[in-house]
C-alpha cells in the first residue's frame, strides 16, 4: 500500500532530460522538463508523501508567474530564491527566466548553481499572469531590499494585477526594482496594508508597514 501511495505521488516530479539554448552556458544540458499541468489536482491530494511535489509545484509556479509577467524573449533576472540546498546550505542565487513564444515554453536557471530546466502546458494554469504588465508610460519605480521583497512574495491575497506587480519585479544590484503604473501600485499597497492590518505577528507587521513605506514614496511625485 505504501508503495502505491509513493508510485501515485511520484507522477508530479519532473523528469531529467536534455534541451537545447537554455538560459545557461551550453547548447544542451541536464535539466528538468517540466509539463504543469501534470501538477492539476495536486492540491486535493492529501498526505505527507506529496509534500514534496506539492513544493516543488509551488517553486516551478513562481517561475512561471514571473515569466508571464514579462513580454516574450528576454532574459528576466528575478528575485526568486533558487530552492536548491547545496551541502546542506540555501543557494545563494536568484533565478533567471525567459519566455519564448514558438513554442511556448518557459526557461530557468539559477546561476550560482547551475540548475536549470524547461517549461511547458502552463499556459491557463493558476499560475500564468499573462498578458505581460505594462505602465504605458505611467512608471512608478520602488526600490526594495531582498527582505521587504520577500514579504511582499508571502502576502497571502493578491489579486492578479497584484501578483503580477509582485512577480514583474527584477533583481538589480542596489536591491529588487517593482514598478507598475500608479493605478497599479496603489491597488498593490491597498493589499498590503490589509494584511498589516490583520496581522497579528508584531515582527511581520512591521515588515509589512516598512513595504508600504518604500512603495507609498514611489506614488509621490518629484518636486
């Protein structure tokens, strides 16, 4: 029965195999090959052994959102944190992401590592934030640190125009750059300040009143 059971769980992993043009250096190596929608009904799935896909769906979903954030063809380096836990230590990097339009598939890689992997079946999942975000020339830009970044990822309702604030985000070297249209980024500190609202963690609080400083700063015009 165990051994069902771990067979029945096993299906949402994805398989190792070999594509060319990835986002790193090499015209084809290892990597996961992913369909997401192997991942549906997942989530009814009830039980330890399928923590780990159910994990693992969730990461690969975070790709997925940022790269339907984004138009088509170039490479996004975004803020998420490779999962990877190389000697029993987190990575340090943050993953790289391309969509590509024929066929419709999505790239990844982590950099500091070397993990990378393709795409596919996402378009319609839960986690496709498609069309791309755009300002249409009504750009705020906020500045975040990894941290406040990281909190704004935790938040537990967004709405999509949210999400897709959240995920177009890009990692630069000063810190994490959101930028949306004032509309946008209004809507975006709206849900912030609600879950501050609720929160009863005083640490997580204050993180999030921190957040909706930096973004409250990015809706004030320049003199």
């Amino acid at each position: 029965m165990r051994a069902e059971r771990d067979l029945a769980a096993s299906r949402w992993f994805s398989t190792l195999g070999t594509a060319p043009g990835g986002l790193l250096a090499g015209s084809a190596r290892m990597m996961y090959v992913t369909d997401m929608r192997h991942f549906a009904g997942l989530d009814e799935m009830v039980g330890p052994q399928f923590g780990p896909a159910k994990r693992f769906a969730a990461y690969l979903g975070g790709v997925v959102s940022a790269a339907t954030a984004h138009l088509p063809g170039e490479a996004i380096a975004t803020a998420l944190a490779c999962h990877r836990r190389p000697g029993r230590k987190p990575c340090p990097g943050r993953l790289l992401v391309r969509r590509a339009e024929a066929p419709a598939r999505i790239e990844w890689a982590c950099p500091a590592c070397g993990e990378e992997g393709v795409i596919s079946g996402w378009e319609g999942s839960p986690w496709d934030l498609s069309p791309a975000l755009t300002t249409d020339g009504d750009e705020r830009v906020a500045l975040l640190s990894s941290d406040q970044y990281r909190r704004l990822l935790g938040l537990r309702l967004l709405d999509t125009d949210s999400l897709r604030v959240v995920y177009a985000a890009r990692l630069t070297g000063a810190g994490v750059i959101v930028s949306a249209s004032e509309e946008d980024l209004d809507n975006l500190i709206g849900y912030v300040a609600e879950e501050a609202n609720h929160e009863i963690d005083r640490r997580r609080q204050r993180g999030l009143d921190d957040v909706i400083r930096v973004l409250d700063a990015a809706l004030v015009d320049p003199e």
